[in-house]
C-alpha cells in the first residue's frame, strides 16, 4: 500500500429483523421456525420456575418452546429478568434468541439470510487508500469477501488484487475487522 495517509470509514452489520430457527417441526417437513410474537411461557408452582421461548413453524403454524429455564428456583432469577419474562420484553425475547448456549441446549441455529443489512457511508472519489472498520451490532454470521463485493461494489476477483485484511476472507465472522482496500 501507499505511504500517503488513508481515510478512515466506519461499516456497521445491524440486524433488521429476528432470524429464523433451523428448527426441524414434529408435526412436518419444515426446518424452519420464527419466535412470531415473542412471547414466553412461564410457569411457577411457587418453589420452581420453567420459562419457556414459544416458537411457530413457518409450514404449518405449530407452536413449540424452547427451553430458558428449566425447573430453577425461584429465587435464583432477579425479580427484573422474571418481570421481563412475564411482560414478554422484546429486548429479552432477542438476547434469549442469540444466546448461544440456549441454542446449544435446545438443537436449533440461527438463519441470518435476509435479517441484516450494512450501514456504510458513500465511498468517497479519492485515489487514497481507505482503511474500513466494520463493526456488529449483533452476531450476525458473514463471509468478509461477500461483504467487501457489496459495500464497494467491486467484483470478488478485484478484492484479492486491491484488500489487505488480516483474516480468511471466505470464512464466516461475527467479530468485528478492518481492512484497506485501494480503489484506484
């Protein structure tokens, strides 16, 4: 790369919506499932709690849950994280969602495709190199190389003559990264 200085642009990954679950339903063929209203069941017999994440079957509707808390005593969850619960906070519907070990437990992953966009300035006329940092708002699973094409609008070959980035391009990544890119 040049010696000159660079100019510095910021991309941000923000999810648009909540992703689907590769979820396979027990009453058809469908793998996938959406979180629809976002709603949680929570059942307390006054010593023990179960609170559970209620899933639809995109094919035919069929509610499933998915497992949050599973016989807990009632007094380990702070009365805050129970009210949000109860309320069915959409802020605790998402991080219940993108809790990898919620995923873990319950057999399901995330699908991303069509749940994101990039937030990016216009690219400007400039023969500097630009150095761009891209940052998640949320883990959303992309390959670096298919971001790039689609930020700069420039083909997949022409990244290999004109990025330096520090990690495998054609490799999925939810941590934040920078790179240069010459445009000239």
């Amino acid at each position: 790369m040049s010696s000159h200085p660079h100019i510095v642009l910021p991309w941000v990954v923000r999810r648009t919506r909540l992703p689907l679950l590769a979820l396979q339903c027990v009453d058809c063929p469908s793998h996938r499932a959406t979180v629809g209203d976002g709603r949680f069941r929570v059942i307390d017999n006054g010593k023990l709690l179960g609170v559970w994440l209620l899933v639809n079957c995109v094919s035919c509707g069929r509610t499933g849950k998915l497992a949050v808390h599973d016989r807990v005593p009632v007094r380990s969850l702070p009365a805050d994280l129970l009210a949000g619960y109860s309320a069915n906070s959409p802020s605790l519907v998402a991080d219940t969602l993108l809790d990898p070990l919620i995923a873990r437990r319950n057999r399901f992953a995330l699908d991303w495709d069509g749940c994101w966009e990039l937030h990016a300035p216009p690219v400007p006329e400039d023969p500097r190199p630009l150095q761009i940092t891209v940052t998640f708002d949320d883990p959303v699973p992309v390959r670096p190389e298919w971001l790039i094409a689609h930020g700069l609008g420039i083909s997949r070959n022409e990244i290999a003559h004109r990025v330096k980035i520090d990690i495998p391009l054609n490799r999925r990544t939810k941590l934040d990264f920078s790179f240069l890119v010459r445009l000239q």
